[in-house]
C-alpha cells in the first residue's frame, strides 16, 4: 500500500470514529450516539486503538515509512500505535503517533441535524 493510501485509512478510521447517527421517530425529541458504540463496540467506552504494522522491506525504509506516517497523521484524534515486523519480532514497544480526543473528534464532525 503507498504511504498516501495508508495515511488517508487511517484518517478514514478518524472519520468513523466520529460518525453520529440520530435516533429517534420523526416528530420526537431524538438524540444522537456514536454509531461505532452502539452497533461495532458494544461494550466499549472508548474508540479501539489501531494497530499499524509496517513491513516487506528493508528496515531503514520502513523506519522512513513510519515516521512519514506519523507527520502525515499529525494532529488525529484516536488512537494510532505503529511498529515495524522486525521491531516487533525483537519484542521492541510500539509507537504511539495517534491520541485518542473524543472532544476533538466532536468538534470535527458535528452532530448531524434533527429530523
């Protein structure tokens, strides 16, 4: 996968952590919830982390590759964790480049109007 697809999925997992839907009939006072925990995470409070792992080539590349990822996500709001295959397999901790920021996240994808 090239580096622009990459950054732009895991923006799309921004994205869908952020998606509200409405809930309620129509002439009601309705409310809104995040789809993810109602209908993915059920029992979950917060948003899953997600886990990148780089690998197919030599190491210095992928080092390259990671830290171009984490300047292309700079600034999003769940949580990212990324290593490479090698790192991992040496039992190296992963790299957090991604936080997790519901308020930041509602901010950016405002509640969707009444019906």
């Amino acid at each position: 996968m090239s580096q622009v697809r990459l950054a732009g999925e895991v923006w799309d997992y921004e994205r869908y952590a952020g998606h509200r839907v409405w809930e309620g009939a129509r002439g009601t006072i309705g409310t809104t919830y995040p789809f993810w925990q109602r209908h993915r995470c059920t029992r979950s409070q917060t948003f899953p982390r997600l886990h990148v792992v780089l690998a197919g080539k030599e190491e210095h590349l992928l080092d390259n590759r990671l830290q171009a990822l984490a300047a292309d996500v700079k600034g999003i709001a769940v949580a990212v964790w990324v290593n490479t295959l090698p790192r991992l397999q040496r039992g190296e901790p992963w790299y957090e480049i991604g936080v997790d920021d519901p308020d930041r996240r509602r901010q950016r994808y405002p509640e969707p109007p009444g019906r």
